[in-house]
C-alpha cells in the first residue's frame, strides 16, 4: 500500500527496477531459459547422406566408394579426397580411349551397304 495522500504533498516517485546484475555461487551459473544462441564452433563431420549407385566397373565404383571418407574429415580435408578421386576417374576414362584397336572379343559390324533404290520403280 502506498503512503502517499493528497494531503501529504508530492506523489512518490517510482524507482526503476536494478538491472540484473551476475552473481557469484549456484544462481549465476542455473542454466538460462532462453533459447540456445548459434553456435560459432564447426560442427562435427558427418555423412552427408549423398547415394552411391554402382557402376558394375570396379574401378569406378572403388573410387566413388572413397568419397566416404571425405564424411569423416572436416572441410578442409575434403579437397584431397575429391581431387583424388577426380584423379582416378579421369585416368578410368582415359584407359577406355587407350584401349587396342583389335579388342579380345567378338569382331565389330562393318558399316551397312548403302541401299540404291532408283532401280527398283516397276512399269
């Protein structure tokens, strides 16, 4: 209840409220119920869930299978393992144009006779 009357003069003034200011002990260090503020520390590696389809070339799907380990690693250690696996790819590729003419295996087709149909007109 207030003291202040009419009679009394001035109307007291109200005092603006201390701020809260940290203390020392148990209740400075309660846990906050304030939403958690983001984080600036990396986060740690983990897959980033991209699908691997097989190939059914070995090769291949040996150095798509080492993009796993870039899962593990943080950013940074990312850029070895992709020029790596570009690498292999690249040379995977190359091998295919380097391949002997006469290939093991059955022989080619030949190209097909071209067809001259002018003669063909019956009158």
């Amino acid at each position: 209840m207030s003291d202040w009357t009419p009679e009394a003069g001035t109307p007291p003034v109200s005092m603006p409220e201390e701020p809260d200011l940290p203390q020392d002990g148990p209740v400075a260090d309660a846990p906050s119920h304030e939403p958690d503020a983001p984080s600036h520390e990396p986060a740690e590696p983990g897959p980033l869930g991209v699908g691997r389809t097989p190939t059914g070339r070995a090769e291949v799907d040996a150095l798509l299978e080492r993009l796993a380990d870039a899962d593990h690693l943080p950013a940074d250690g990312h850029t070895e393992v992709y020029e790596d696996v570009h690498r292999g790819l690249k040379d995977a590729l190359t091998s295919l144009d380097a391949r002997p003419a006469a290939a093991p295996g059955p022989p080619r087709p030949g190209p097909t006779p071209a067809y001259d149909n002018t003669h063909d007109h019956r009158s």
